[in-house]
C-alpha cells in the first residue's frame, strides 16, 4: 500500500482539474462574474479551533460573553483558499474519491513492482558502491605503500656511510710557438680540459674500473656484509653485470662544468669500507689521467717521428733518383759539363773563323797548295772536326742512352731541386721531433685532488623522512590519476 504523502500527491490531480475547469468558466462569462446577484459565494472556511484564553484580554472577554472571536485575515495564499474551499464541496469530494491512485515519480516512500528497486534507491546504492570503492583504492594504493615505506625504512633499511672525493684536471701551461717545428709537430697548447674530465667521471662507473677494483678489493664481499637488509644487500653469487649494475648505485660521480670540479660519492655498510673504496677512486683516477698524459706524449712523439721518417724516407729517394742519373748519364754535373761545352764550342768557332778569315787573305797572293795555306786548311779541318765532336757531345751522352744535352740538364735540375726540398724537409722533421721530445719529459696534465676521503661518523643513507615521503607522494599521484581517468571513462560511457 501506498503511504499517506503517496495518496495525497495522487489526489490533488482531480482538485486541480475541476479549479482549472472553475477559472476557465469564470473567465468565459467576465461579465456574470461581476453582477452581484451571481456571484458565487465561498463557504468560509472553517476556523481551525476555537478561540481561547491565549487569543488575549478582549477575545477572553468576547469569550466569556458567548461572543464569537473576530478572525484575522488568512496567511494562506489566494490559490490554497480556494483550493481548500473546493475540496468541502460536495461534488468535488466525489470527483477526489473516485480518482484512481496514480504514484507520482520521484516521490519517496511509494509502491513499487515486485523485484524491482526504486530508481532513488538504486543511485543511493551506486554512489555507496563508488565510494567504498574509492576508499579501498586509496588504502590499496597509497595507505599501504606509505605504510610499507615507513616500516622499511623506519626499521628495515640499513645505514649506508659515505666518503666524498674532489679532484679536477689540471695542466702545464707552454708557449704556443709559431716556428716551422710548432707547425709541423701539431702539439696544442693546453691538454687538459672537459673532455678528459668527462672520461674519469665515466671511467669511474664502468666495467674496467669495476674489474681494476675488485683485483685490490673484495667489492662482492663489501656489498654483501651481514649489516646491509636484506632488499640492499649485494648477492655474492651474482655475474659481474650485477656487481657493475650495484656498484653504480653505490657510487655517484658528477662534474661541475661550471668549476672543473669532479665529485665522486661512495656509498657501503660501514665507514672503513666507504673510506677504502674512495681511496681506491682516486687512485684508479690518477692512474687514468696518467695514461692519457702518456698516451697523448706518445702520440706526439710518434707523429713527430713518422714525419721524421717520411722526410727521411723522401730524402733517400731523391739521393739514390741523383745518383742513378749521374751513373746513367757518366756525368757528375751535366750542368757544368753544358757550361764548358758551350765555352769551348764558342771558343773552337771563333777559331775556325779567324782561320777561315787568313786563309781566304792568303789565297789572294798565294797559290792554292802553298804551304802556309796548306797548314791553314789542315788546321781549319782539325777545328770542324773538334767543333762536330763537342756539338755530338751535347746532343748525346757519352753511352748514347740519353736525350740532347737540355733535357739532361732540366732532369737533372729537377732532381737536384728535389733532394735540396727533402733536406730542408728532413731538417723540419728533425727539429719537430726534437721539440715532441722535449714536451713528452714534462708531464702535460695531472690530477689535483682538494678533498680527500675522510671516515664517516654518521649514516647520511637513506634519508628516511625523504624517502617515506617520495614513496607516499609517488602513490598518491598514481592513484589520483587512475582516480580521474576512471571517472572520466564512467561518465564518457554514461
């Protein structure tokens, strides 16, 4: 059954037709509305109760009398008076109780089918769904892990003892020269600089910086000792990946590019074992930044030296080139050879023409086969013939293997310029070497360190309240948003 607030919102559908019905006919007839004899009259409305003593002094007195009570004017509004005078009329109570019961939705308290909720209780059910769902998330994914994190790190985590290292890279300063043996060797002027920090803070944290220490130290032991929980503690049977992978979450290397200051933290159980393990960074520091200073002397003398061999190697060539030649041509210098030919042909010409000259003087008073002009003749052909020969001469070698005397001299002129430029290359290489030499027997870049290890007094690791808090923000953030993104996803689908 329907409860009472059920039944009287069921009823005052009819009250309200039969007022619509009474307004539409007074507004049908205005004008029988206002004759006087027509009007209708309301039936007054009931006082609610009779007046009384606490109605005041005169209505006691009117009381008393038997007088009725003068009435004060109705706080209800217009439209519930007459409403309330329709519903004591006769015809309209008959209207009201034959109207079926129609529930009215979204009232509380109604009747129902069988088996089937209310729609007003089915969203109060979801919404309590929704919410303990949400408080559970929350305990599951942040009051829990917090929870965890506190007990871990308030009664579990071991603490860890730190040493701290700085050192930076310096080097020598030298003179930039700009001589032939600064230009041909190549050595810069300064060595050390970021990039050989770069490669220590690297090293550091590499496998053959692990290797180099685990032959000094026993760094599984270390890592593995009794005192470490059991979440941080090192597994002395793990492979070497492990041991590198751990060890560069113990170890902490940063360079300040801003200074030229390279830091090195290192984290253990204990602060021997920390104090140990920064001594073993240092060295393992110097040592590298010596082999680089070796390493970068040994490439300048080794370049010096390959040019030195270059320019030897040129050098011997053009000898052995000049010496095949002189041997070829039978001459030392076919220069000179061309200088004397050329004088002694000029000569032997000027002779024969002088001669030339006296015999055709002699011819003019003597007779053709006189003695004198006989000697001339024999004298002028002896000339011809020299003449010819030393011309030969110039136009073939004495082995005849060879062109004319010009293109003698230009190769040999040519393979004389090139032995004098591989000497004078030669002598560059050598003073360049010389200078590599020299710069390879000062040491070039070499560690500085300002800040040694010292033993730790106190447990720096792990910064408890930090952590906790890390973990606890960490999951409040993951659960807020999968929180949004489920919501989102519930009312995208709604």
């Amino acid at each position: 059954m329907s409860t009472e607030p059920g039944r009287v919102a069921a009823r005052v559908s009819p009250l309200l037709s039969v007022l619509r019905q009474r307004r539409t006919k007074a507004d049908a007839a205005p004008a029988e509305a206002s004759a006087p004899d027509e009007t209708v009259e309301m039936p007054a409305e009931a006082p609610d109760r009779e007046p009384g003593p606490a109605d005041g002094p005169d209505n006691v007195t009117r009381w008393l009398r038997g007088q009725p009570a003068p009435r004060k004017p109705s706080a209800k509004p217009p439209v519930l008076r007459e409403v309330t005078a329709l519903a004591n009329e006769p015809e309209t109570a008959r209207r009201i109780a034959e109207a079926p019961v129609r529930p009215l939705p979204g009232l509380p308290g109604q009747d129902t089918l069988p088996g089937q909720a209310s729609p007003l209780a089915g969203r109060r059910a979801r919404r309590r769904r929704q919410r303990r769902g949400i408080l559970f998330s929350f305990v599951a994914l942040v009051v829990l892990p917090a929870l965890a994190a506190a007990l871990y790190y308030g009664f579990v985590a071991s603490d860890q003892y730190v040493s701290e290292v700085k050192f930076a890279l310096r080097s020598v300063e030298r003179n930039g020269g700009h001589d032939a043996a600064s230009v041909v060797s190549g050595v810069p002027n300064a060595l050390a600089g970021n990039t050989d920090s770069f490669i220590i803070a690297d090293y550091i944290t590499t496998r053959q910086f692990v290797d180099e220490v685990q032959r000094k130290i026993d760094l599984r032991r270390i890592f593995s000792a009794p005192g470490a929980d059991i979440w941080s503690r090192f597994n002395p049977a793990a492979p070497i990946e492990a041991l590198v992978s751990h060890w560069r979450a113990m170890v902490m290397s940063r360079y300040d590019l801003s200074t030229g200051i390279l830091t090195v933290k290192v984290r253990a159980y204990t602060p021997e074992d920390s104090y140990r393990l920064a001594q073993t960074v240092i060295d393992g520091s110097e040592r590298l930044a010596n082999e680089l200073t070796n390493r970068g002397r040994q490439d300048f003398v080794r370049f010096a030296e390959t040019e030195v061999q270059k320019a030897e190697t040129r050098l011997r060539n053009a000898r052995d080139a000049l010496g095949n030649f002189r041997r070829s041509e039978g001459t030392f210098d076919p220069v000179r050879v061309a200088t004397s030919n050329a004088d002694l042909l000029a000569k032997l010409r000027s002779d024969l023409a002088g001669m030339r000259a006296e015999v055709s003087a002699l011819a003019l008073s003597m007779q053709p086969n006189a003695p004198m002009i006989q000697t001339l003749n024999g004298r002028i052909k002896a000339t011809e013939q020299q003449v010819r020969s030393v011309e030969a001469e110039g136009q073939r070698n004495g082995q005849g293997a060879g062109g004319d005397m010009g293109s003698t001299v230009a190769r040999y002129a040519a393979l004389e310029s090139e032995q004098t430029f591989a000497e004078k290359s030669y002598g560059m290489a050598m003073d360049a070497l010389q200078a590599a030499r020299g710069l390879a027997d000062r040491q070039q870049i070499y560690l500085a360190t300002f800040a040694r290890p010292a033993l730790a007094e106190s447990a720096q690791f792990p910064n408890r309240p930090a952590s906790i808090a890390v973990v606890a923000g960490f999951a409040l953030l993951v659960w807020l948003t999968g929180l949004l993104l489920v919501l989102g996803i519930r009312d995208h689908l709604r």
